[in-house]
C-alpha cells in the first residue's frame, strides 16, 4: 500500500483544524498509519523544504514553519500521495478549489495551512525524515474489504 507525509502548518494548528483535517482524510477512506505533534528544529525545515533553500521566499518559509508546533502525519491508501494533493488544493489557496483544504481555510500563499508530499519519492523521503520506521503502524481499517474494489 502507498504512504504519503502530511503537516498541518503552525498556522492550521493555532486555527484549531487539526480535527477537521484528520477527519477528512479519514473520511476519504485513507488511514492513519503514525503521527505527532512537535515543534521542528531548523535542520528538519530545511531538509524538508531542501528543493526551496535558494528562492527568495526560503526564509520567511522557515520563519513560518518553525513559527509554533506542526502536526506531522502519515497517512496510507492506494494512490494517496496523488489523492492527498487533490484534497489539500493549489499551493496558493486563492487558486484552490473550495471543497480543498486550502480552498476552504487558506487566504495568502505563505499561510496555506498544510504540506503534503508531491510524489511517492518524496513521500519515502520525508517520511523517513521525521519517523522511525518502528513508528510506522501496520493495521487493517474494518471497512478496507468494502472500501476497496480488489
Ligand atoms: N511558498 C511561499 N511562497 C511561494 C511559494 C511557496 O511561501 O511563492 C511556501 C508555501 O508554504 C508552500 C511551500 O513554500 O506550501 C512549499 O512550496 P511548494 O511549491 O513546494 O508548494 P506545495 O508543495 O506546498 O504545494
Ligand atoms: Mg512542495
């Protein structure tokens, strides 16, 4: 089954929409397979965010991430990483779809709410970055025979 990293941002935490984030994606049908809550050191944000570190917006960026805890998870499907990016939107929640997560409770660009990896590679990588395999859960969900067609 396919794995992808997801992070509600400082600034979805302090709005309170960490519940409506996970029951989102819960809804969907994806689980839930590791998850925590912390304030990130700045050598994780880079690492994190490494294809960024030479843009001009790379430092407010770091300011931002590193403006109060995160909520890392990872979440598990057939086809999640592509899924998940769907249901969070565009990077720019002025372009994002309403009914997406950063359609429905972003305005600027700079405080778009969530991270989500943008493919299965990058997926492996920041997973690995911020969990220990042994902090990975394997587990039915009782509703995967019905939820899936094979
Ligand atoms: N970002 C920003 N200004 C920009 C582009 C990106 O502040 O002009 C921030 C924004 O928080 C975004 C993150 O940098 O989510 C990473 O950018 P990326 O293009 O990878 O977007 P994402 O993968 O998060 O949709
Ligand atoms: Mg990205």
């Amino acid at each position: 089954m396919d794995r992808t990293f997801v992070m509600v941002k400082p600034d979805g935490l302090q709005r309170g929409l960490v519940g409506e984030i996970v029951s989102r994606f819960e809804r969907k049908g994806l689980k839930i397979v590791a998850a925590r809550f912390e304030k990130l050191p700045e050598s994780r944000v880079s690492d994190q965010y490494r294809e960024h570190i030479s843009k001009p917006f790379f430092p407010s960026l770091k300011q931002y991430i590193m403006g109060g805890p995160v909520f890392l998870m990872v979440w598990e499907g057939r086809n999640v990483v592509s899924i998940v990016r769907k249901v969070i939107g565009a990077t720019n929640p002025q372009e994002a779809a309403p009914g997406t997560i950063r359609g429905d409770y972003g305005i600027d660009i700079g405080r778009n709410v969530i991270h989500a990896s943008d493919s299965p590679e990058s997926a492996a990588r920041e997973i690995a970055l911020h969990f220990k395999p042994e902090e990975l859960c394997t587990y039915t969900r009782i509703d995967e025979s019905v939820l899936y067609e094979y």
